[in-house]
C-alpha cells in the first residue's frame, strides 16, 4: 500500500497527487476496475483471447511496416 509522510509546511493538495500517482503506478485502481463485476471463467478466456488475438494482429502490422 503506498505511504506518504508529511513535513510539517507541506501542502494537502501535493500530499494528495503523490499519493494517487502512487497508487496509479501500484496498479491499485487498476485491479479494483477489474474486480468491480463478476465476470465468469469462461467469459474471462475468451476476452483474454481476443486481447491476444488484437495483439498478434498489431504486432503483424508493425512487423509488415502498417501504421501503428
């Protein structure tokens, strides 16, 4: 879990932007989205799938010299 320590002059509002880049970077936000529906084993193959699917055929259009 990321941890801010204050001084005694500094501002709410810096204190506040580190902490959320902390947790941006942490991956915290990105896990809770994740987690904010029930989604089925089966549901979750094939969605990972087409992410695979979509990166093969990016990495095919690169390779081949297309627009990324």
């Amino acid at each position: 879990m990321p941890e801010i320590h204050l001084a005694e002059g500094d501002r709410i509002e810096w204190a506040l932007n580190v902490f959320k880049r902390q947790m941006q970077k942490s991956g915290v936000f990105r896990e809770l989205r994740r987690r904010r529906h029930y989604v089925k084993p089966s549901t979750a193959r094939q969605l990972k799938s087409k992410a695979a699917q979509r990166n093969r055929d990016r990495q095919r259009k690169r390779s081949q010299g297309g627009n990324p």
